[in-house]
C-alpha cells in the first residue's frame, strides 16, 4: 500500500495549466503597467464581491510562478482571515496577487514571497525525512509496509526525473525568454539614449537662442530709452520753437501796423508838403506881379536859388515844417512808434536768452516768459526693511529703479526705527518726472511690503502727523 502524501508534501496545488499561463497574460495585459494601488484597485474592481474567484486567481498565480521561476521558495500560501480592525480578506488576496505577479516579472525578490506570501513551512527534505522515518518505525514491525516504503520512495524518484526534465525544459524556454527581452532592452535604451542626447542638443540650442534673445531684447530696450530720451528733447525743442514763432507772429503783427502807421503818416506828410509848395508858389507869382516896375524895361527881380543865406533860410523853414506837420499828425490821432526801452543789465540774463543784442527788442514780446518748471518727482516710502546701512539702502534702492528704467537723482532719509537684528526706514526720493508714470501706472513697481506716496508738504497737510515732524 503506498504511502497517502498529502498536496503540501509538494509545496504546490496543482501542475501548470493552459488556464494559468492565460489567467497571468489577461493580468499583464491589463494591469501590469500599473502601480501598487492602481493594480489593487483595479482588481478589486474586476472581481466585484467574489472572494473565491480571487482566491481562485491567488492559487493559480502561485502555481504557475512555481513552474516558471527557479528561485520560488519552499512553502504554501498563507491562510487570510478577516480581522476586526484590519484590510479584508479581498484586499489581502489582492495584495498576494500583485507580489506573486511582480515576482514572476522580476521585481519583487524571493525574500518577500517568503516573508508575506507564503506560510511557516520547513524545507521538502526535511518532511519528508520525518515521513519516512515514521514508516521505517512502523515497519519494523511489519515487514510488507516496508516493501510498500520502498515502493513508495521509487515512485517518488520517478516523479523527480520526470519533473527534471521538465524544469530542464522550463529553464530553456526561460532563457530564450530572457535573451530576447535582454535584447529588446538593449535596442529600448539605445534609443532612448538616443533621444536624451538629440533632446540634450535641442535644450543647448534652445538655451542659445534664448540667451541671443535676451542679449536683441536689451539692446532693443537701450534703443527704446535713447529714442523716449531724444523724443522728450525734441519735444521740448519743438514747444521752445513753437513759442518762439508765437513771438514772432507777434512782432511781425506789430511791424505791419508800424509800416501801415508809417505809410499813413508819409503819405499825409507827402500831401502837406505838395499844398505848401503850391501855396509859396502862387504867393511868388503875386509878389512878382505886384513887384514895382520902371520905365526901363530892363528892370526885373531876380530870383538867386544858388545863394547861401537863402539856402541856409529854407533848411530851416523846411525843418520848422516838418515839425510842425509831426506835431500836427500826433494832434490828429495817428498812431506813432514808440521808442524802444532797454532791459536794465542784471546778472544771469545771457542764461536765459537776454542778451544786449535783443535788449533793444520790444519788451512785450517777452511777457509770456514764464519761470523754469520743476523736472522733479518727490515721494516717500514706506516700511523699508533692511539689516544694513543706511547708504547701502539707498544706493539699492537707486540701482533697483534704475534697472526698471526710472532714474532717481536724490534720496533723504526721513526716520529711522531700529530693531535688535535691523532696521526700518522711512526714506524721501526724488525722481524724474519724465519717468513718474511707470511707477504710477505699475502697482507691482516696488518689492513686496514697500508702500509709497506723494510728498505733501506741510502747509497742504489737512492737520495729521504724515512725516512725524519731518521738515521739508
């Protein structure tokens, strides 16, 4: 009679079947490129409720990573049972089948099949050693349970030929297996060797690019300001042209009446004159008429024109004339030029344009003159936190706006309040007014913390204490 061995004897539930090699090609289909918990979850969802389908899977899983790995350890699966405040059986099962499927791919070592798969076991040789010896017991007294241990162990060694030349089998496929996929994994990281270096090369080139793009943008921003700076002065060369021709539509407005008022006068003049000369002619021709004559026809009166006392007299009756007529034209209404008044000489005149050679100018032309506007901005800011001196801040602060394009051309320190490990400083700026609007417009000029406001001085402040008795 031959001994009864039980299936854990074999450490295995069954032989491999086609149900396990397709029941593990389904699981690496679907869920072996996934993670832990990704693949629990997903079997978990395959097998909705259905505990002994999962366990089904367990062992078949078990058996087949029994035919197919060498290095499989000795034992059974463990016995899962629910616990009050633990995973539920599914879950353990799960987790089973995610480490035996790992295994069989390569990344789980034997040490944790052993260690959380599989059940306190001893070794094959040794159960069976203790099974054989307690037959050898009993068969001392029984010599045909002897022969059926004899019997017994032979059939046992057939068993192990025969699972020789199988495993022998398994262990060729196994490494054909493992020489293809060597080789695919060697072309895999050829290529992706590959693809690092061409993307490696994309990144330097990219990289390249984008310091020359830096590199165009400042330059393009240096232009930007040069071209804003020229723009401003060619504004205001234009509005000093414009009121420069403003000026001289005004003098020239005034020219034209002088010339009219000129031409009225000579022309007024020039009539006078003509009926003078009229009158003193027709008063010549009766004198010569009433002139006594003689007897003697060569008696006349003669008219000497080249005599100087006589020229000398009609200078100056023609001078007393024309007195006289000026005299007469202001009696009259018409408008005469007036004389032009002289700048008196004062320090500093040749710098804003009056010098003696347009002195002589009409003094309305420069009634518009208005005095030089402020180009300053003044703020103050805020909560300016710093663990350094007071001229490092502010050169910082001047280096700062200046990198953002706003230029800063004086800075006062208002109030300092100082702490154990720094400082915080209320400080006054002065900034150029072609350059206020970025930090008007720009809510994010100043770093984080920083506020600011205008400067109000203290004869427009409505009573509150901004500066703290800062002067101004």
């Amino acid at each position: 009679m031959a001994v009864d061995i039980d299936n854990d004897l074999y450490y295995n539930t069954q032989s491999v079947s086609g149900i396990d090699e397709d029941l593990y090609g389904m699981l690496k289909e679907k869920l072996g490129a996934k993670d832990r918990l990704s693949f629990i979850s997903g079997l978990l969802n395959i097998y909705q409720n259905n505990e002994l389908e999962l366990k089904h899977v367990r062992e078949s899983l078990y058996d087949y990573a029994r035919h197919y790995c060498q290095n499989m350890p000795d034992g059974s699966l463990s016995t899962r049972v629910q616990r009050s405040n633990g995973k539920t059986v599914m879950e353990k099962y799960a987790i089973d089948i995610y480490l035996l499927f790992n295994y069989v791919e390569g990344s789980v070592s034997s040490q944790v099949i052993e260690r959380d798969v599989l059940s306190a076991h001893k070794k094959k040789q040794d159960r069976l050693n203790e099974t054989i010896n307690e037959t050898c017991i009993d068969s001392s007294f029984n010599t045909e349970s002897e022969r059926d241990m004899i019997k017994s162990i032979v059939e046992i060694k057939q068993l192990i030929q025969n699972n020789s030349t199988y495993m022998k089998e398994q262990f060729e496929r196994l490494e054909k297996r493992h020489e293809s996929e060597m080789k695919c994994l060697k072309e895999e990281i050829l290529s992706k060797r590959k693809e690092i270096e061409k993307l490696k090369s994309d990144n330097i080139d990219m990289l390249n690019r984008e310091t020359t793009q830096r590199s165009e943008n400042k330059l393009l921003q240096q232009e930007i300001n040069t071209l804003k700076f020229e723009l401003s002065l060619h504004e205001g060369v234009k509005s000093a042209v414009n009121n420069f021709n403003s000026k001289c539509a005004v003098i020239e407005s005034k020219l034209q009446s002088f010339s009219t008022n000129m031409q009225k006068l000579s022309s007024k003049l020039e009539s006078e004159y003509h009926s003078e000369q009229t009158q003193q002619t027709s008063i010549g021709e009766e004198s010569v008429q009433n002139s006594p004559k003689g007897n003697n026809s060569n008696y006349s009166v003669v008219n000497v024109e080249n005599d100087d006392s006589s020229s000398s007299e009609r200078d100056e009756t023609e001078v007393k004339r024309t007195e006289t007529l000026y005299s007469e034209a202001l009696q009259s209404g018409i408008k005469q030029p007036e004389k032009s008044t002289r700048f008196p000489e004062r320090n500093g005149n040749a710098k804003f344009g009056y010098t003696e050679e347009n002195w002589d100018i009409d003094k309305n032309v420069f009634r518009g003159v208005q005095r030089r506007r402020r180009r300053t901005e003044r703020i103050v800011l805020y909560n300016v936190d710093a663990c350094d001196k007071i001229e490092h801040v502010t050169a910082a602060i001047v280096e700062y706006a200046a990198d953002k394009g706003v230029k800063v051309s004086s800075t006062w320190l208002l109030k300092e309040f100082k702490f154990r490990r720094n400082s915080v400083y209320m400080i006054s700026l002065n900034i150029d007014s072609r350059d206020f609007y970025l930090i008007e417009e720009d809510d994010y000029f100043w770093p984080t913390g920083i506020t600011w406001r205008k400067w109000i001085p203290k004869s427009k402040r409505d009573g509150r204490n901004y500066y703290d008795d800062v002067d101004d």
